[in-house]
C-alpha cells in the first residue's frame, strides 16, 4: 500500500521520537502531545491519537485524613519513595494519640500494598506485625486494610490533605504545643523558628531535636533525641518525619530507629 505524504511525515516524527531526535522536555509530554512510536506502515490517523488512554498519575503519595471503622480518627502521609506514616487516636477521641502504623508500600494503578507494615500501639499492645492492602484515587482518595498477623484488621477511608502541595514552612510550625498519650500522661514539645525542638513529659522523660524541610510535600524531616534519666530509651537518636496541620494546628511527629523497635510519637495542638 502507498504511504501518502502525511503518513510519511508521521513515520520521519515516529522514528525521530524513537532514536531521541524530537526534542520534548520529558517523555510524558512526548506522549501528551501525540508523539507516540508507530509503524511505517500508516500510524494511526488523528482521531485514532486522540481516542488513546492518556497516562495516569499512580502513586498514593500525599498527606491523607479520614478515620477507622472502629471510630478512630487517621492522619498521615505516603512519600515519594512508597514509605508512609498512618498517625490514628483512640477510640472516639481525636485528642489522644494512640499509635502509628508505619512501612513501605507499592502503589500500581490505583492498588496499594505493603507487605512490612507496624503498628507502634501506645495503648498498651506493643509492636505489632501486619500487611496493608488498599486502594486509591491520585489526590482524591485512599481506602486500607490493616491486616495484623493474629487475624485482627483495621479498615479505613481517607481524603487528600489541602495542605499536601504547599511548601513547609517553619514559622508556622513555630510555637509550643501539647498533647495526651493514651497513658494519661502529657507531652509538651516547643519548637523554635530555627528548626530546633524540645519536649518534655509528665513521666520526667526529656527529648531534644531538630526539623527540618523536607524537598518534596509539606513535610520536614526530624531528629529526636531523648534525654536519659526516666526514658526508657536512655539517650538514643531516633529519625523520621513531621508534618503540621495549619487548619487544626496540630503537629505531628514520629520517628524511629534503623531496626523500627523504638518510636518516639507526638500528637499536640497548638
């Protein structure tokens, strides 16, 4: 069959795309704007290009808010690299912290999975070893199991965080805020607008720290250190992420060691 003029046209960008002589500024936009490799033998006509699936964002990655369906409220954040830190309260009370479910998962075309999941419970079950499998709708939505080795499981619903886009911003952050653990006792921790951290507990335990912006989503890095004495953790460093609130005022921090056997949490308002 005779190629006619504009079919060889087609065929000059197709294989130009393909041996890298069509200057995009990245493949996606390549794709975006019709330059897709086809055969010499035709292509496809103009209304065949713009019938064809576009791609999609996949990942789950961003700051999420909902609550369990045992009531309890969820907070937390699923980063580039797959990692994620789910912060949830007690049982009809979003005031009290109650634990992290934290890990590194696969996002895939609107599936999440994660075969490494922990749960650091402050209410008095410890460490606890799971699976989370989910699903999610780029920026919208993200629903999870929580699947822990003994049976037991743990549903939520999120939405995306408005906030998730914005830069961090450390003279929001900056001020003193306190929250109660699930063991009746209160934390008190005052961040300064250089990015240093302090805390301290009404069990004597003292922590010391840093945050500081992360590159990517409205999040900081951090540092904590306790303080010896009546810590349990003696003067370990422990490392791990924070994020800020700025609708409700609450902070959140969680960090942990290399290993994940030792958590320092904190959930206060400003």
């Amino acid at each position: 069959m005779r190629m006619t003029r504009i079919d060889s046209l087609r065929c000059l960008l197709a294989l130009g795309l393909m041996s890298g002589l069509v200057a995009c500024g990245s493949f996606a936009n390549c794709f975006n704007s019709g330059f897709a490799p086809a055969a010499c033998g035709g292509g496809h006509r103009e209304s065949d290009v713009s019938s064809l699936s576009q791609p999609m964002a996949t990942s789950a990655e961003g700051r999420w808010t909902g609550t369990t369906s045992t009531g309890r409220t969820v907070a937390g954040l699923v980063l580039e690299d797959g990692s994620y830190w789910l912060f949830y309260t007690a049982r009809d009370n979003p005031h009290i912290l109650a634990g992290l479910v934290q890990g590194t998962g696969t996002s895939h075309s609107g599936s999440f999975g994660s075969s490494n999941t922990r749960d650091f419970n402050l209410e008095g079950a410890g460490i606890r070893a799971a699976t989370m499998n989910g699903s999610y709708v780029p920026n919208k939505s993200f629903l999870g199991t929580i699947a822990y080795f003994n049976g037991e499981a743990e549903r939520f619903t999120s939405t995306s965080d408005a906030d998730s886009d914005s830069a961090p911003n450390l003279t929001q952050v900056t001020g003193t805020y306190a929250g109660l653990r699930s063991d009746n006792h209160q934390v008190t921790v005052t961040v300064e607008s250089v990015g240093t951290l302090s805390g301290h507990s009404t069990d004597g335990c003292t922590v010391t720290g840093t945050l500081s912006p992360r590159a990517l989503d409205n999040v900081f890095h951090t540092s904590v250190t306790f303080g010896g004495g009546a810590c349990r953790h003696e003067t370990e460093t422990l490392t791990g992420v924070a994020f800020y609130d700025i609708a409700t005022q609450r902070l959140y921090i969680a960090a942990l060691n290399y290993t994940r056997t030792t958590s320092f949490l904190f959930l206060g308002v400003k």
